[in-house]
C-alpha cells in the first residue's frame, strides 16, 4: 500500500472554507473551492470593512462560545469581511425568500412593512438591510438555529453596508430615502447588539452606547442635506419630534427647543423618538459619559427608562436597560 499523502494543516483559509470546514489552497486572488463553487473568495480582498472602533479594543478574553461575540461585542455598521463568508448563491435565495416574507409576515408599522421594502425594490442595500433586519429577529425566535441567522445578519449587513457607502459618495435628493431607510435599518441593527449575545448582555454596556452615538452622529452629519426631503415623505413619521433642531444658546432657548420638540413628537409619538434621541445630544454630554461623569450617568438611567418600556413590546431593544 503506497504511503499516505500528507498536507500542512493550515488556519489561513479563506472564509468559505472555514465555514464550510474544508481545506483550502489559499491560492491568490482566488482559491480553487471558491472558484468551483463560484463564489467571491476572502483571499482577494485585503482591506477590511470600516468599523467603528479598533477590534482588539473590544475582544472578550474567552474562547469558544466567546469567538462568536468578539464580533459582535463592536458597535459597527458591519463586522470585518474575513468574518463574513459567501454563502453559495443557491443557498442565498431560499434563505432570502424566507427571510423577506418573515419580515412582511410580522406586524409592523406601514413605514416599516410597506415604506422601506419598497425602497429596497430600487436599492439592493437597503433590500439587504431588511434581510439583516429579519434575520436578526429570527435569531431571537430560534435559539436552535441561531449561528445560521447570525451568519446571514452579518452577510447581508456588510453587503447593504458596502452600497450604503458606496451611494453616500455620490448623495443626491434623488437617493435620499433609499439613505434614510438604511440609516434607520442602522438605528435597528446596532439596537440588537445584546440580543446577538448568548446571554443578552454586554460587557460595557456605557462604552456601547456611547459608541452608537458617535456612529449615529456621524450619520446624522452625513443625511443633514437630505433632511428636507425626507420630512417631505412618507417616512417622515419616523423623525418627527427627534431630528434636532438648532439648540443655540443653553438655557432658556434649549428648554424652548424641547418644547417644540415634544409638540412636534404629537400623540401617536414613533418609537423612533427613542431609539434615535442620542442624535441630539450635545457633545459635551457625550464625552462626560465616556468619562462616566455622575450627571451623565443619570442622564443615561433616566433613558433607561424609556428603553425599558419599549423592551416590552419591541424585541431589538431589550438588553440595554440592564
């Protein structure tokens, strides 16, 4: 019997083929699996996706289950793309198909059934944030498939994130409820970040929280020319009472700003109102909580409060009033 033929062991594969747990050529740009299969391969891209911290500043000391919530345990709009394996792109569309009539299934608010999926008709990455949206739910649902609605919330995520991107470096009025849509998409996803944990619970709740704000600033700063418009649609209902105003001086102008805020929130207030009332904070405020100054503290308990409520009827917001 000839002698048996033996290979290096390697864990520098490509993604796809640690997800699939077969070995991998690490041939460049593209390794022979990926290239059978047809799918795009890990190895030829080098640049991972923008996040919003660095990733050894959030990583768990654990191992095992722990690996899973390293990535999730960075508040960023996407995880990095060597994390993110392909899936083959018959595997997608059944999985796709059910993820969207999940979501059109459930009960939800005309914006969020109707508004935004049909956003998602013209601009596949925000049809991508509303597969990520349901995926993120049916991961709550199913706690026995919950890696695999896990790894289809990233895929989608990264990819409507990329065309997110993509379309701010040209930003037009023309575009600008597709940008919106997806900056909402956003608001949900990183609301999730304790439900994509086994045990729903952050290791440095503050330090997430403030990073969200920073992110959501960001976005605020970057959808600001397109705000006219958006009052203008029919996703207006998410904003009103929460985009900011022009504060001006602190005082008695600031306690006039809220007023017109909360008359401008009306009776039926959207649970927006809460979720996006980091983007008014002034930063002074934010940076006292990252110090964890005392008044910023309880600024952020008071908050809690709201959060709290909302956990009772609204999946993606539970974790973080604990």
């Amino acid at each position: 019997m000839p002698p048996r033929r033996t290979h290096t062991k390697s864990r520098t594969g490509c993604a796809n083929c640690k997800r699939r747990k077969v070995k991998c050529d690490e041939a460049y740009p593209i390794c022979f699996n990926c290239e059978r299969h047809g799918v795009p391969c890990s190895l030829s891209t080098s640049t991972p996706n923008v996040s919003l911290n660095d990733r050894s500043a959030t990583t768990p000391a654990h191992s095992g289950d722990g690996n899973a919530a390293r990535s999730r345990n960075d508040v960023a709009v996407t995880s990095a793309s060597e994390q993110i394996a392909p899936f083959p792109p018959q595997e997608l569309l059944s999985q796709d198909f059910e993820l969207l009539h999940h979501y059109c299934t459930k009960e939800m608010t005309h914006v969020w059934r109707i508004c935004i999926p049909r956003e998602g008709y013209q601009h596949s990455f925000v049809m991508h944030g509303v597969l990520a949206i349901s995926a993120a739910h049916k991961a709550y649902l199913m706690p026995s498939n919950r890696q695999t609605y896990l790894s289809l919330l990233d895929y989608h995520q990264t990819v409507g994130s990329e065309g997110f991107r993509s379309a701010l470096q040209n930003i037009c009025p023309e575009i600008g409820i597709a940008l919106f849509s997806f900056a909402s998409i956003v608001v949900l996803y990183l609301y999730t970040l304790p439900n994509r944990f086994i045990n729903g619970q952050l290791e440095d709740p503050i330090r997430n929280m403030s990073e969200i704000i920073v992110l959501l600033r960001g976005i605020k700063t970057a959808l600001a020319p397109l705000m006219p418009g958006v009052l203008r649609s029919e996703l207006a209902s998410l904003i009103y009472g929460i985009w900011p105003l022009d504060f001006g001086e602190p005082g008695k102008q600031s306690l006039e700003c809220s007023a017109k805020l909360i008359a401008l929130a009306g009776a039926h207030i959207e649970t927006g109102a809460v979720l996006a009332w980091m983007y008014g904070i002034h930063e002074s405020i934010l940076m006292d909580i990252r110090s964890h100054r005392p008044h910023a503290l309880v600024i952020l308990a008071y908050y809690s409060v709201f959060l709290a409520t909302l956990e009772k009827r609204f999946w993606y917001a539970r974790g973080w009033a604990r």
